[in-house]
C-alpha cells in the first residue's frame, strides 16, 4: 500500500503536467513539465490526415531531477502500437528518472497518445459495431478499431506516420542537444540538457524500430555515443502476431502485410511508390520491418552499433516472439530475457488475464501502478537499464 499511494500522489502531479509548461514536483527529487511542439513533416501525410491538429501540435512529457541539472546527458522513452494513454509509461519514466539522475522524456509517435483527437474515443464504440462484422475478423474490440479501419482503409499511413515521426524526433533531439531544452520552474527558465549532451533510447515495441533506425541513419552525427535499449522489440512484421484486441484486428494486420509485401505498387499513386522504393527512409524501413522485403537479417548493418545496443525481450512473448527477434536482428546482440505479462501491458496483465473489455479498460487505467505479481521483475527491469546506460556489466549474450 505505500508504493500504491506513493504513486497514486506523483501520478496525478505527472498527470497535470502534461497540459502545463510549469514545472511540477512529482516525489523523490522528481519534477514534471511538459514540451510543446509543432510538427514539420505533416506534409507527408494524406491529405485528410493533414487536417488533425492534435498530431501536428502536441506535448511531450518530460521527468526531470531537480538537482544536477543541465545535464550531460538524457533519455528518450517511447510506446507499442496503438498506445492511447501515458499511464503505463508513467512508472517507466519516473523510476528512470530518478534512478538514473538525468532527464527522461516520452516521445509520442504520429496519432499515438496525445497525438490522436478527442473524438476517436467515440469513434472507436461505431467502427467496433462495424468491424465485428467482416467475416472472420479475429479480435476486433472497441480498442483496436479506429487503428484498425485505418490501416485497413490506407495502409500507407503507417510508413508515412513513421516518416513524420521520424522527422518529429530529429527535430526534438537537436533541440536537446542544442542545450535548449528549458522548462519554467518558479518564474525562472531552467535548462535541462547541455549543449552537446547525449541522448539514448528505450524503445518499447513500436517504438524500437523508430530509435533504432535514427541510430542506423544518423545523417548528421547525433547518435554516435547514443545507447539504445530494445525492450519487447523487433520481430519483422511479416513474422509477428500483432492480432489483439489492444493492437489490430486479424482484417487490419493481413490488408497492412499484403500491402507492404507487394500490393503497394497497385494500389499507390507513384510518388509514394518512389518515396517507399528509393529514399533512404524508405529502404531502411523495409530493412527494418519486413523480413520477406528481399534483404538478409540486420547483423551486418549493426555490428558498429552492437556494443550500445541491449535486447530485453520475453522469450514467450505472442506478438514479438522471442526466436523471432533473433532471426530478424542476427545473432550476437546482448540480449536479456525476462518473464513479463501480456506484451501490451508487461508489467500489469497476465497473459491468462480474461480479456473481457470491461476487465481490460479497469486494468488498464490502473497501470500507473505494476501488478503485485510483476513489481519484483519491473525492479530488476529498471536496474538492468540502470545499469546498461551507466556502463556497467550485466547480462547475457
């Protein structure tokens, strides 16, 4: 119960913070601000996408320690697929925090989290009663449905979704590494990064494809002392199961993999054709999410990269299998396996949880706080990053 009501006190200050550009104190040498930004590379998008102001003007949650700030270095957090709430990260970015004693940031993906508009939640309720009628559609829910009907009806949204993103997440780290990263705090500005500083990753499931592609490309040297942690990450997409009722729907999933495997090229105009084929963002996202794409495994690409990189994955993971992320990213990554919940929510659902909606949506809104049954795992979690980006041994190869 102490950590409960610890918790359930910091969580609403972080809550708060992410409408307000004031600073404010979470627990334990903890503040809570919040970034606004404006998106540059909507431009890329669909035209009737271009139109959602929520993904072009939107805040990033920031954690930061109210002493040994600017500091010399920070971390970037980031989500799975469909992620609607920042409640699960929250304990992620707060224990990293201040543990690790360096700013943590949360950066939202193109229409994920607060990027997404209000009224998707309405949404959501009609297009479930509508994709729970294609036949044999396995796993439509009121939470996966508006990703859904989205991939469905243009799966060209999710590469270029990526794109912005891409273009967002440069743009937020030259901003860090400039030293002018600033929160206002008790009618003062205070900087938080210096110039310089490094940044280093924590992509969970989505997310690690994103920060390990910037690692990858890195046209302008920003990331060459970057670490990154691939957490529940990196199977090809033509090799996971993301059917769920928290991610897509079976209709969704397939339309989504035909389309990147091939049908692209009948069914898109030729400027996404040629963005998709010949730009570098374009081969590098093949590479990075297609298995049948034509191209061996990634090992080659990342044997610079292998000593600041770490794989933390649940070998019996459904979504991202474990043996799946080995053939995808080759052998020889330092790779640490931990026996997790469901892959949506690692920390707080059981696989063998019932998912009936109603026992979903209240585990999900309590997961500001791990499950009793995981709070020995998410401490060993935390420590075993801790330990990664400060440059201690750990793990297993």
């Amino acid at each position: 119960m102490e950590l409960e009501s610890e918790l359930e006190r910091v969580y609403r200050a972080f809550r708060s913070s992410l409408t307000s550009s004031e600073a404010r104190a979470g627990g334990s040498g903890v503040m809570f601000s919040s970034l606004e930004m404006r998106s540059r590379g909507w431009e890329v998008l669909l035209e009737g996408d271009r139109a959602i102001n929520e993904n072009i003007r939107f805040r990033i949650p920031l954690s930061f320690p109210e002493k040994g700030i600017p500091a010399d270095q920070c971390l970037i957090l980031g989500h799975g697929f469909n992620e609607t709430d920042y409640a699960k990260i929250f304990p992620w970015s707060y224990f990293l925090c201040r543990e690790l004693g360096i700013p943590v940031l949360v950066f939202p993906c193109a229409f994920h989290l607060n990027r997404r508009p209000s009224h998707w939640v309405k949404l959501s309720r009609s297009l479930y009663h509508k994709r729970r009628q294609i036949k044999a559609n396995r796993s439509s829910s009121p939470f996966n449905s508006v990703a859904s009907e989205r991939m469905s009806e243009a799966p060209q949204r999710f590469f270029l979704g990526a794109l912005q993103s891409h273009g967002d997440l440069l743009d937020l780290v030259r901003l860090i590494r400039s030293g002018k990263l600033k929160v206002a705090s008790g009618g003062q500005l205070l900087a938080l990064t210096q110039e310089g500083a490094i940044v280093h990753f924590l992509g969970y499931s989505l997310s690690g494809y994103l920060f390990l592609g910037e690692l990858l490309l890195d046209g302008e040297g920003l990331f060459e002392e970057s670490k990154c942690v691939l957490f529940n990450s990196f199977a090809a997409w033509d090799e996971a199961n993301p059917v769920s009722v928290l991610v897509v729907d079976e209709e969704a999933y397939r339309k989504g993999t035909d389309f990147y495997l091939g049908t692209y090229r009948l069914s898109s105009p030729k400027e996404f054709v040629a963005l998709y084929e010949d730009s570098r963002e374009g081969v590098l996202f093949r590479r990075l999410f297609l298995r049948d794409s034509g191209f061996s495994p990634l090992k080659a690409e990342l044997a610079p990269l292998r000593e600041r990189l770490l794989l933390v994955a649940d070998p019996h993971d459904p979504i991202f299998p474990g043996k799946a992320i080995a053939r995808h990213l080759g052998e020889g990554m330092a790779t640490v396996f931990l026996t997790l919940g469901r892959h949506e929510f690692p920390f707080n659902i059981s696989r063998t949880d019932s998912e009936s909606f109603h026992h979903l949506a209240k585990a999900m809104r309590r997961s500001w706080l791990p499950a009793p049954s995981y709070r020995e795992v998410f401490q060993n979690w935390l420590a075993l990053i801790v330990r990664f980006l400060t440059g201690s041994p750990f793990g297993e190869k």
